[in-house]
C-alpha cells in the first residue's frame, strides 16, 4: 500500500523546501497567539505556495487560518 502512495498512484507527495519551514518557522512565531503547532504552520505555508484554498479536515486551526473553506 505504502508504494501506491510514494508512486503518485494515490496521492501527489508535495515536500517542504528549506524556505518553507523557514516561513512556518515565522508564521509559528507571529501567531504565538493562537494554539497552532509547527506542522499547522508548515501545513499553512505548503497549502498557500500550492494555491489550495479547499481542506478538509477536523482541526480547528485550519479555520483559523482565513484562507481557507474547510469541510466538514
């Protein structure tokens, strides 16, 4: 299962470039005011270089960011 994955068969594999954690790294730092985890910021930082405005997910945080439209 995991090789249909890793192939593109299932999935795209998008990876963090350096600049990106870098960016995560400031967003982490300029929204201390919330309760977003590293992975949220660098999920943030991916989805905005990729152009995804859609998720779906459960986490809260990703409706926190105001850019997105989150499902459910």
């Amino acid at each position: 299962m995991a090789e249909s994955y890793f192939s593109g068969e299932i999935a795209t594999l998008h990876y963090l470039t350096e600049a990106d954690i870098l960016e995560a790294w400031r967003v982490f730092g300029r929204f201390s005011d919330k309760e977003w985890s590293f992975t949220d910021c660098t999920s943030k930082v991916l989805m905005e270089r990729l152009g995804i405005t859609r998720a779906f997910a459960f986490d809260e945080h990703f409706r926190q960011f105001g850019t997105l439209t989150v499902f459910p």
